[in-house]
C-alpha cells in the first residue's frame, strides 16, 4: 500500500512531467469501475481543460482544472507513468491525451484505485475528503497544540492516536513506530497521558520520519513506480520496524514487538517511556 511519501512521491513526479499545464485533449476510460464507479461525464468535462496542477491532500492525488478536479488514490498498485505507442498495458484503467502529444496512463492491476471528479467548489464536501484530519507536513496545522488538545481524555494507545486518519494523515503504520521510537514516546501510553513535552516531540519526530522517506522516495511497498517510470528508492532505514529480538540501536535493548490496535507494533523498552 503506498503510504503518504510515496504519494507525495508521485505527486510530485506527476508535477513535473505536468509542469507546462498541458490541455487535455481527450480522457479514455477502458472500464467503467476501479474500486468504485468512474463518472461518466468525467472525460466531457474534464477534456479541453488545463491541468493548473497536481496537490495531494492526504494520500490522494487531485488534477486541478478550471472545470473540476480529478481526484485520484493509489489504492494497492496504482500508478502514473506517460506512455509511448506500443507501451499500453492491459491494467491501464485510463489514458489522458494531452494536446501536447503526451500521454499519461493509469495502471493498476489489483484495481483498488480510485478516479472521481470533484465538481469546482465541491473539494471541502466530497465524500473521500471531507472527514480527513490534518497534513502532518503541514507545520502551522500538525502542531503540539493541537495533539496536546485533541488527545486529552482519549483513553486510546498514542499510536492508535496518531494513525487515526480523521486526527491526522498518513502517518501510517512503519512511521507510526517509528516517530513513537524517535520522540521516545512508548507507542501503548494512552493518549491522555500524553504530555506537551512528548505531543512536542511526536509533531517533530513523525514530520521528519516522513519528510527523510519523501526524500528517499517512499519506502515501503513493491509495485510502487514513481510516475516518470523510475522505481522508487526503498532506502528508508528502520531503527525498530520489523525489528523484534534485535538491538536497540542507541542503547542495545532487544527491540520488542506486539500486536496494537491490530497492527504490529515495534519499540525499544528502555528508551521510550
Ligand atoms: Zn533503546
């Protein structure tokens, strides 16, 4: 599953093959579904259209024209890549032809991407968006205020806290452990508990673990492409992730391991309190 540094990985390659904003000439849906049902009138109101620009809002991928949005997900395998003649794959959900003479494809063979349209206007009420939480790049948003607030009187594990998408987004499961293991925080401490000091460290540590994954672009799944066709880099070095019985690198404690809120969690018993 591509987790946020891999989107925002995307997003910006997506940018930079886009970057003299190309008119689209003509959309071509080969099927009429991925995850859910495309709309039918996407390619007549999208074609013609500017792309102004591509942003991410949490791990979707928005086209912006005058005339609405495209909003795409990744899903598990989704991915961008412009296509030569010849090049056509037989996942290829959807080519856009740009009057340009490029063309952009999306590929994804387990289908669990997502193409909609947001009508102009629309972006704070669509469906997919309009509960998410804050952009944990987002430094005047992901603040130590607002973790401080917001968690008070949850009686829930920090690490489920901080991986619940209507609080704050993509801080997936790996960085999850990983910012916990960076701000010294214990990941089962509940929420509450949490003092400003420690809210202080999380909004730092888990911004820089991603930040340090976007710059290695992404880490961690296998179909990942960035969308100029290169593989991603999956350099990112996990300090306790999928790290149990080994050692600590700081102090050399066995890394422990346990099954959190149904996801696996990693920590290091001496050096997060
Ligand atoms: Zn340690």
């Amino acid at each position: 599953m591509p987790e946020l540094p891999e989107v925002e990985t995307t997003r910006s390659g997506l940018e930079s093959l886009l970057h003299d904003h190309p008119v689209i000439k003509k959309v071509r849906l080969m099927r009429g579904d991925i995850r859910f049902k495309i709309p039918k009138n996407l390619p007549k109101q999208l074609e013609g259209q500017k792309i102004v620009g591509v942003r991410r809002r949490a791990k979707y991928l928005l086209f912006d024209t005058a005339n609405g949005i495209l909003l795409n997900h990744l899903g598990m395998t989704g991915s961008w890549r412009m296509v030569e003649p010849g090049d056509e794959d037989k996942h290829d959900h959807c080519y856009i032809e740009l009057e340009n003479g490029k063309r952009l494809a999306f590929r994804d063979p387990r289908r669990f991407g997502v193409i909609d349209l947001i009508q102009p206007g629309g972006e704070a009420k669509h469906k997919l968006l309009k509960n998410l939480g804050v952009e944990p790049l987002d430094e005047t948003a992901w603040t130590s205020d607002y973790l401080f607030q917001r968690s008070r009187k949850r009686k829930v594990a920090i690490k489920v806290f901080i991986m619940n998408q209507v609080v704050v987004v993509g801080i997936g499961n790996i960085y999850a452990s990983e910012a916990l293991y960076r701000a010294q925080v214990k990941p089962q401490k509940l929420a509450s508990k949490v003092t400003r000091e420690e809210c202080e460290r999380i909004v730092k540590s888990s911004r820089e673990i991603l930040q340090h994954a976007i710059k290695a672009g992404g880490s961690s799944i296998r179909d990942y492409k960035q969308a100029s066709g290169e593989s991603g880099g999956f350099q990112l070095l996990h300090k306790v992730y999928d790290r149990e019985n080994q050692e600590c690198p700081v102090c050399l404690s066995k890394i422990r391991a346990k099954v959190l809120g149904g996801r696996s969690t990693y920590w290091c018993p001496i050096c997060q309190k």
